[in-house]
C-alpha cells in the first residue's frame, strides 16, 4: 500500500513571501502524484500533477518537485497571496487508487 | 457541466439509523470514490468503482455499502449509523485509473448521536 505524509501540519508566511509544502511517501511503485487544496467547508480543488517520469513540473504560480531517490515531493507556491491560505493535501498512487496525507494548513499573513 | 454532485449538504442520525449519501457526476467519468474525512485529518478511501456494475473496497469500508447501477450514479448507504461515522463525506470521480486528477463533490457532512 502506500502512505503519504507531510512533515508539518502547519505553515505560516507572510504575503508575497513563497511558501513550500513538503510530502514523504513511502511506496517506491508509486508513479502519479497529485496536490489538492481545500478550502474550509469545500472540497479539496486539484493544484498540480506529477508523474514518476518527471522530477518537475510548473503551473501558474505553483511548482511541483519529486525526489524518486528520498520518496518526498514539495508544492512550491510563488508569491504567496491571502486566497492562498488553505489546508494541502499530497496524494500518491496505489493501484487504482489515490492515498492521501493528513494535509498542512498554509496562513498567509497580511 | 454540473461536475460533481452530493446529497444531502448535511444529516444527523441517531445511532442505529441508516440513510443513503447520494452522488452523481455528469462527465462521463468511469471511476468514482467515496471517502471520509474526520476534522483536522486527510481523506480515508471507503469504496471506489471502476465502472457500472463494479465497486471495491477501500481502507475503511466497515459500516458501508455502495451500489453502482449508473455511470452517474454512486451511492453511499450506512447501516446502523455509529458515533463513530461521525465526519465529512466526499465523493469523487474521474475519467481513469492513472494520470487523471479527481473531481470532488462538495461533501456531506453527517452527524451521528
């Protein structure tokens, strides 16, 4: 199977500041990587995709990094804005199956 | 496009009770997933689908049972509510099993006393 995990449960940066959300996983068959966000009372809103085959891959504002070596993967978010504040989840593939983390809620401070 | 559908938006049952979660989506998605979220926790996999007629269990499927006779439709039943069912319900969907992101529905929230 796998598990998913985040290093801090919480993560405070003030506005404009960059913010970097990290995730460990432990099943190295993994190959398809997926951040959510969620916002308080909604449902979790895909931010950004990776497959094994990359190491990275960018967005509007966000950039995803995969280190196949250490099993750990980071959201980076450039330029970090108050609609950015939210909880993050990572999720990994098992099978046919998405495997998510406990998630880290991102403050943005004025 | 509706996207992802879920009703109802919020439920209290006594213990003991039973009730339907309903889903539907309206993209033509093969796969489509229950899971629960307990406050301040990620999501725990309950049941998928890979298609009509097929479902599966997931981590912690104890308590429930799915039925999936639509592309559309997947819904979540609980028999004998517990204290312990007592969370955020989620369901999503999407169009295969690898590469593709999940669409959520935006939860039910259900309270058991």
């Amino acid at each position: 199977g796998e598990s998913v995990g985040l290093h801090l449960p919480t993560l405070s940066v003030q506005e404009g500041d960059n913010s970097i959300i990290n995730c460990a996983y432990s099943n190295s068959a993994s190959d398809y990587f997926i951040w959510y966000k969620q916002e308080s009372g909604k449902g979790p809103q895909f931010i950004i995709d990776i497959r094994s085959n990359m190491d990275k891959r960018q967005g509007q504002r966000v950039t995803v990094l995969l280190n196949k070596t250490v099993k750990h993967l980071s959201l980076q978010i450039a330029a970090t804005q108050p609609g950015d504040s939210a909880v993050y989840f990572c999720a990994g593939t098992s099978g046919s199956r998405l495997t998510f983390g406990e998630g880290t809620q991102l403050t943005v401070n004025p | 496009n509706a996207g992802v559908t879920q009703t109802p938006k919020f439920r209290i049952l006594k213990i003991g009770q039973s009730m339907t979660l309903q889903c539907t989506q309206d993209m033509n998605h093969n796969y489509m997933y229950w899971y629960r979220q307990d406050p301040g926790m990620g999501l725990k996999l309950i049941y998928y689908s890979v298609g009509a007629g097929i479902t599966d269990k997931g981590e912690v499927p104890n308590g429930y049972n799915v039925s999936r006779s639509t592309t559309e439709d997947f819904p979540l039943r609980l028999e004998l509510a517990a204290p312990s069912q007592t969370s955020v319900y989620f369901c999503a969907s999407t169009l295969g099993a690898w590469g593709y992101e999940q669409y959520f529905g935006p939860g039910t929230r259900l309270t058991v006393t």
